[in-house]
C-alpha cells in the first residue's frame, strides 16, 4: 500500500538572495495509513515547515511530496484545495472564532466543504463534540471555555470532517501537563477510532509515548525513531537507573535477538540524546549512571554475540594521552578498571591509527601488551580489537574482544558485527564526553 505521506529530497528555503536560509535540506520520509507519528527537533528547525508543505498550505520548492498518492510538487491550486480538504489541521492556538458558539466552530469546515444543511451541520458538529466531552459546552462562545476545552473544541473541528488525516502543530504546548496529556490522548483515540493518520509536531517529550513513531528533524535532516525501540530504551535505562542496578539492564539486553539488539542501540542512542538534551543544564549525575549503564549492557552484549570470552570498551581521553576502560569484563562479573597510555598496547595502536587489529594469538605480536595479563593472571589468545568513531570520524573509543569461545579465531564477519555494534555507541561516548565536560 502507498504511504499516506511521502517526502522524498524535499528542500525547502526561505528569503531571496544573501537572505536566502535553507531550512529543509533533502528530506525524505513516509508515514503510512493510520501511524500517529510525531515530529520533533529544535526551534527553528522547520517543522512548521514540513506541517504546512505537507498539508498543501505552502508549494513544494524542490523534491517530491505525495499526499494520498498525489504529488504536490507543481501541484495546481485545485489540487491542493482538495489535498486541503482532506486534512484537519490543529494549531498550538485554538483559532476559534469568539463570536462563533463552540458548535457553529466545530461546523465551519463542513460549510467549506460544501454541507450546507444547517440542521445536518450541527447535527455532525454536535456528535464531534460529544466525542471530546464537551456535548454541554455546544452553545458557549470560546472566551467562556477553558484552554483544554477550547484545544478539545479545535480537534472536533479538525474531526468533523472525517479526515485521512490530523496535522496538528504543537497543540498542547499551551496547555499544563496533565490538560496536554488528556488532550493528545483524546486526540490518539479518536484518529484509531477512524484510522485517521495523525502528524503532530511536540517539543513535550512527556507524549512521546503516544505515538507509533517519531521522527526528529535535525540539521535539515529527518531520523525516524520506532516506538517499540523507543519504549524499550526509556523503560530499561529508566527502570534501571532508579533501581541502580545495572546488572537487569544486561540482563534484559541479553534477552534480545540481533535485529532487536541493533534497533535498541539505535534508539538508546536517540534516547540519550533527548536526555541529554533535558539533563544538560542540570548536569544530574545520573544521566552519566545511564550512560555507564547502556554501555555496559551493550558492551557485554557484543561480547556475547561475537561468542567471546571477555569484552572491553576503552574512551579515549586525547588531551590526557590516555585509554580508559568504560566496560572491563573479568572472570567474575565484576568490572575492571584499566588505564593505558595512548603509546602502549593494542588498543593504543587501534586509538592511534584508527586500524583494526585481529589476532590468532596475541603473544605472537609485539603490538601486544602482556602487563593486563599479568595484572589479571589471564592468558590472551585470540582478539580483534575496532576502533569505535563518532559521527566525525574520530576515533572516540577502542572496543576489544579475547579468545573466542571454544577455540578459534575472530574471523571477518566478527570484525564487520563488531564494528556495526559500536557505530551507535561511538554518538553515546561522544555524548558522554560532552555530558562530563
Ligand atoms: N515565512 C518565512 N519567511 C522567512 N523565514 C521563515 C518563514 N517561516 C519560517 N522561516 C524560518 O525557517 C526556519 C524554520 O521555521 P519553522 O517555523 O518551520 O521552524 P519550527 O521547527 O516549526 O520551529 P518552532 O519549534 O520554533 O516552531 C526558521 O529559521 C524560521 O525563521
Ligand atoms: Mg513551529
């Protein structure tokens, strides 16, 4: 079945000449027949601008836009009025007419749609009413209705015309928390009910929940985030970091399979970001406890996916000169604490080069350093050593696999698993690096 919305390299600037600001810079994304998928991202980072592009308010400048299958770039006004038409558009402000009544606003869009007969036009309105709880606020103007009453009078009116679908921007930004969480929620519940799409723009990570999806517009740019992912990484890393106990985080990542692995990495790495983003200023220490968390949840979890015996994930701390052990596996559980010099071992030569290094028996090669050995009373054999990058391409950290269960070597496919695992977790040190700063 086709998307319901379909962008495809959509650019979009605004202003002329030395003025001229590019605000989407080639986006491309589908929601499909029935999704509630929200988007977010930073002021000014054109939201609003894909909301209004995408509900034919604007003309597309370059790329493909298709809305219930029709393109709208270069799309005729009559094309776009009908577009239009099918649409219910929800703003932060209510716009409702005050001298209307509630139910004469939430009948507007039938009168443009060419519903005419007065009784049958509040008849319709009525019935959308009803569903947002307001059947007795029917004949009040919006100045005597409160902002959740007069937001829920917006969605009846965005409703009324059974729409394919809701574009709602920032509609509970300005209600209180516990109003905007009704409202949204009453919002999700009717468009299941008419299997109405819904793309709603929020800066209120509290509703992030509602939805199947959220897309973030950052740096021109859409990244789609799954929900079941997304609930998943908030529940554990929440869960866990009030417990304070990272071992259920491993345990509950070791449950997973690999494509639900690699989506958890993805999302976590989404997640930390918005956490990041909201502990920033706070600086609170746990959002570093998380992070330790995550790391070594999916560090030990790589370990076991390349069946290895022990698993370490170094930072490397540049101006310091020093690689730092994030996640050390021992023998018992418990985590070591490792320090190198940059210069030694290697793991230093992977930090400095940016090299992989894949090894039958480690006492082999004079890149290996036996002093951890020595420290551990451990015996190396073999070991495939990635860098782990972030998303400049420096190398942020070292990741080290030893002696692979039941004998044998780390063979190419180790190597490509291994390095696929750490692309996520090159942003999450990246992140953490910034956090501590
Ligand atoms: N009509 C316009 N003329 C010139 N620049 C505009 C116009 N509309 C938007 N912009 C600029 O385009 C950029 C994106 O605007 P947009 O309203 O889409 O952002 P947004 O993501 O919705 O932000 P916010 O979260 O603050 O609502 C902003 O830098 C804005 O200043
Ligand atoms: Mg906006």
């Amino acid at each position: 079945m086709d998307p319901l919305i379909q962008l495809r390299d959509v650019y979009h600037a605004f202003g002329q000449g030395g003025l001229r600001k590019t605000v989407l810079q080639g986006v491309s994304a589908e929601i499909r027949r029935g999704e509630i998928v929200l988007l977010t991202g930073p002021s000014g980072a054109g939201k609003t601008t894909i909301l209004t592009l995408a509900g034919g308010l604007r003309s597309v400048q370059a790329g493909s836009l298709r809305v219930f299958g029709e393109e709208l770039f270069g799309a005729t006004p009559a094309t776009l009025l009908r577009i239009r038409r099918q649409i219910g558009f929800i703003f932060q402000n209510p716009n409702l007419l005050d001298a209307l009544t509630a139910c004469q606003n939430v009948a507007l869009p039938l009168a443009w749609a060419g519903v005419i007969d007065p009784t049958e036009a509040r008849a319709r309105a009525l019935a959308r009413l009803e569903q947002v709880g307001l059947a007795e606020h029917a004949d009040k103007h919006p100045n005597k209705l409160s902002g959740g009453q007069r937001q829920r009078v917006a969605i009846a009116r965005a409703l009324v015309v059974e729409p394919r679908l809701i574009l709602a921007d920032e509609p509970t930004s300005a209600l209180d928390k516990q109003t905007g969480r009704e409202v949204v929620e009453l919002l999700q519940r009717l468009a299941q009910h008419q299997q109405c799409t819904v793309l709603l723009v929020t800066h209120d990570p509290r509703i992030l929940d509602i939805a199947d999806r959220t897309l973030s517009l950052e740096d021109g740019q859409l990244i789609s985030h799954a929900r079941g992912a997304t609930q998943m990484a908030t529940q554990l890393t929440a869960g866990v970091a009030e417990l304070g106990r990272p071992e259920l985080l491993t345990r509950q990542v070791a449950s997973l399979d690999e494509p639900a692995f690699f989506r958890f990495l993805e999302e976590s790495t989404g997640e930390m970001d918005e956490l990041r983003r909201a502990l920033q200023k706070a600086r609170a220490q746990v959002s570093a406890a998380r992070f330790d968390q995550l790391l070594v949840a999916t560090t030990f979890k790589a370990g076991q996916f390349l069946r290895a015996d022990r698993v370490t994930l170094f930072a490397v701390d540049a101006a310091a000169g020093k690689l730092r052990s994030r996640v050390a596996q021992s023998g018992s559980d418990q985590l070591l604490q490792i320090e190198l010099d940059i210069g030694q071992g290697v793991a230093g030569y992977v930090a400095r080069t940016g090299e992989v290094v894949r090894l039958r028996d480690a006492y082999e090669s004079p890149l290996f350093n036996r002093e951890v050995d020595r420290r551990t009373g451990y015996r190396t054999r073999s070991l495939l050593c990635v860098p782990v990058t972030n998303s400049a391409g420096q190398v942020v950290g070292v990741a080290q696999v030893l002696n692979k269960l039941g004998g044998g070597d780390f063979d190419e496919d180790d190597e490509r698993r291994f390095k696929e695992f750490f692309r996520p977790i090159g942003r999450l040190l990246d992140q953490l690096i910034d956090t501590e700063r």
